[in-house]
C-alpha cells in the first residue's frame, strides 16, 4: 500500500477514535470498484495505458463535487505505488507545498520514484502558489492531481495547465448512484448487520443530484432516523424527504454551474421554448440566484434576442426589472416567469443587436471619416461660412416627413448596418425602409 502523508493536520486521529461518515467508510479503493466516468476508467482508456506503462502524467480532475475526485487521486497513488501528499488550497499555501516538494526531491535523489501530490480545490491557488508547482511538475518530481469545481481554462495559469491532462468528470447518473448505494449498503459494517429496504430510493437519487457523497451522507442521515423492527429497516421517501429539508441543486453562484444554468436559460429563451426557460428559472431561483440579476439579463435579451420583431419586450422586461426590485422574493418569481415565457414566446430578430456590431467594425476600420457637413451644427458665422449645415433638408418638410439625401460619411453612403428581418412587427419596418432607401431596395434583390 502507498504511504498516505497529509502532515499539515495536527489534529489527525485514528479511525479507532473518531466517527468514519459513511461516504469515507464506502470509499472505492481500486478502479474496478468506481461507478461511472467509463469514457476515462475503461480498460483500453489512455489513463488505463499510463497506469500500466507505469508513466502516470499529471492531471487536473475538474467536476461538481462527489464525483469521486478524491477517490480518484487516492486510487491512482495507490495503483502506482507511490505515497500519496495530499493538501487543500482553502487551508495551505506556499509554504506547505515547498516542504512536499523538498520531501519528494530528497527522497528521488535517495532512489524513490514517484511522488503523488492531490491538491484538492487547486483554482483558490492565486498565479504565484501555481508558479510554485511548474518547476516540480516538469522535471518529474512530483506527479500533481489538482482538482477543481471551475473551469481550468480560466482559474489554473497556462503554464501548468499546458503540463496536465484535463479529464472533465461529469455528475453521476441516477443509475450510477443506485450501485453506489447499494454496494454501501451491502459492504458497510452497519448497515449489512440488518436488512435495509430503500422504499424511496427515487427520492434519495433526486435529492443526490449526481453526487455521491450528498446521497451516502443523506442515506447514513436516514438510516439513524429509522428504527429497525426485528432487523429490518425501511427508508421511505417521506424520511428522506424529511431529512433532506431543502434540496439544494448543484448551483454555485461564483461557480461553473452559475453560468451552465445561466446560459442554458438565455438559450432556451432564444430558441422560442418556454417550457425549457422556465425550468431554467425555477432551478436558479431554487437555488437562491438572486432575481434582480435574472431580470437585468432579461432586459438584454428583450434587445439582444427578440429585438424590433417585437419592441413591446424591452418594455416589458424593464418593468420587470422594475416589478423584482419593488416586491422581492417570493413573489418576484412571479414576474420573471411572465417576463420569460413572454420572450421566449415572441417572434425573434438579433438585426439591432448585428446592426451596432457592423457599426462598430466600420468605425475601428474607418476611424477619421468626416461627418457631412450639411449635418454639421453651425452655431457660429464662421462654421456657417465654411459650409456647415448648408444644404441640410428638414425631414417634416416633405411629404411622408421624408427626404432621401444621404446621411453616412460620404465614403460608406451605401452601407447597410441595419437589416430589418421577416419576423414580427420587424417586417412592417422593413418593408417601410425599402419603400424609402433605393440602396435598400437594391439590396433586397440581392
């Protein structure tokens, strides 16, 4: 067995003289015992190869919590046989780290190979502490598992990412956890002594929510709830859902599952379902996302997203903003549910949003071209001299209050920024527009 080191935990005990939660009890200890990440645990995976090559290259574990990363990290020390240092970013920092490091580069030069290093939440390390991993990385003095709930792209520095393999674990699936449970059950000491029925086991897989150590904690919470009856016991679905009180979804604010959620909701608007926005707002409200946030994005999808097909959504979605800010929670979901299955249900055009973006293109391409003068102000006897405003022709002078003269630098007088589309009351402005503007009539015929 490796050695399993963590020598910054002054208050370690044996498990002689301490509670073992279930979860810990439970614990895989090789790769045939874990559920679930198949893609990267089957026999011909690559990680399966560098394992039996011997050749093990660092790794960065990133995925919701109780997927089992730790597990993980623990059965690779021991699949290779070597001591396993394990440290937390909330609790340790750079000094901790150098004496792991120091530790594993005087034992390789007495001839041991193979220092595991698990740092556990590795994204709270700021750029210097992860600075301080590169140089033992690359000259093979520690093999580094960092694992992470966030996005390495964006919380671990490229220098060290570039040194790991990024294996992205996923939440386990419902049938996953049942073999969890069920093997817990079987094996753990306490609960094999009786005969353990699960009546509500669906409700214990739902409150799980694909994390491992949630479901074994709620489960370990009910079986000490229930009272067994001549060596059996029942968990019914109204002692798990008493146990549970609230089920809290995986949701961090500050977090990966923030924006997944975010965004699948800013996409479901987009794409006309006010089924699938919905449930996208009942999950974060659920899980205590704050309102006000929720109707500031949609205001900007009423301009983003819906647009002119449908100008009345940017009204509405400010008052919205407006209504949440007024009355709060729990009313509030109220209003954003009719804010959001309203978007969801217009017609769609992004033409004002692609409009300012081509306009903002030409501006950085073209930076100094000239205002036509006959659009100029002219408050002085001067600029009237030089020509500003002359020739200007006023719109509510002419039949219809329109006049076609060109507007733009003279350079990009033809340019189209905006293009009105088919959908909703965007046609009628459409159709308007190409009525007035020969460019736009032209353009039409393209």
């Amino acid at each position: 067995m490796p050695e399993t080191i963590n020598i910054f935990n002054k208050n370690n005990k044996s498990s002689g003289d301490t509670y073992v939660p279930l979860a810990e009890r439970c614990r895989p200890q090789t790769l045939n015992e874990v559920f679930g990440h198949e893609k990267y645990l089957k026999k011909d995976s690559p990680l399966r190869q560098q394992i039996k090559k011997g050749q093990l290259l660092s790794l960065i574990f990133w995925g919701p919590p109780g997927v089992g990363k730790t597990t993980l990290a623990r059965i690779l020390a021991n699949e290779m046989d070597f001591p396993f240092f394990s440290l937390s970013a909330v609790t340790s920092g750079k000094k901790e780290m150098k004496e792991i490091i120091d530790r594993a580069r005087f034992e390789r030069q007495q001839g041991k190979n193979g220092h595991l290093l698990f740092i556990d939440e590795i994204h709270r390390y700021n750029k210097a502490q992860q600075d301080g991993l590169l140089h033992a990385v690359e000259d093979g003095t520690i093999i580094l598992i960092g694992a992470t709930t966030e996005n390495p792209s964006f919380e671990i520095i490229a220098p060290l990412l570039s040194r790991c393999q990024v294996i992205k674990l996923e939440i386990l699936s419902k049938s996953e956890l049942e073999k969890i449970v069920w093997r817990a059950v079987k094996a753990d000491s306490t609960f094999s002594k009786l005969n353990v029925k699960i009546s509500g086991l669906n409700e214990l897989l739902v409150f799980g929510s694909g994390d491992a150590r949630r479901t074994l904690n709620l489960l370990e919470i009910c079986f000490n709830l229930v009272r067994a009856k001549n060596g059996k016991v029942d968990i019914t679905a109204d002692v798990i859902r008493n146990a549970a009180e609230h089920n809290t979804l995986l949701y961090d604010k500050k977090g990966e599952y923030h924006y997944d959620t975010i965004s699948a909701f800013i996409k479901s608007v987009r794409g006309s379902d006010p089924d699938a926005a919905v449930y996208y707002l009942a999950r974060m409200l659920d899980s205590g996302e704050d309102p006000v946030f929720i109707a500031r994005r949609l205001i900007i999808l009423a301009s983003e997203d819906v647009g002119n097909a449908e100008p009345y959504a940017l009204s509405l979605a400010t008052a919205g903003l407006q209504a949440v800010q007024a009355i709060g929670m729990p009313e509030a979901r109220i209003v954003l549910a009719q804010v959001s299955t309203y978007l969801a249900s217009c017609p769609k055009s992004n033409a004002a949003y692609l409009s300012i973006d081509a306009a903002g293109e030409e501006v950085k391409n073209k930076p100094d071209l000239k205002t036509p003068l006959h659009l100029r102000n002219a408050p002085t006897k001067l600029m009237k001299e030089l020509g500003y405003s002359s020739g200007y022709q006023y719109a509510h002078n002419f039949p219809g209050h329109f006049v076609e003269q060109f507007y733009l630098p003279e350079e990009i007088s033809d340019k189209i920024f905006y293009k009105p589309t088919d959908q909703g009351r965007e046609k009628i402005l459409k159709e308007r527009l190409e009525n007035l503007w020969k460019k736009r009539k032209k353009d039409s015929k393209k």
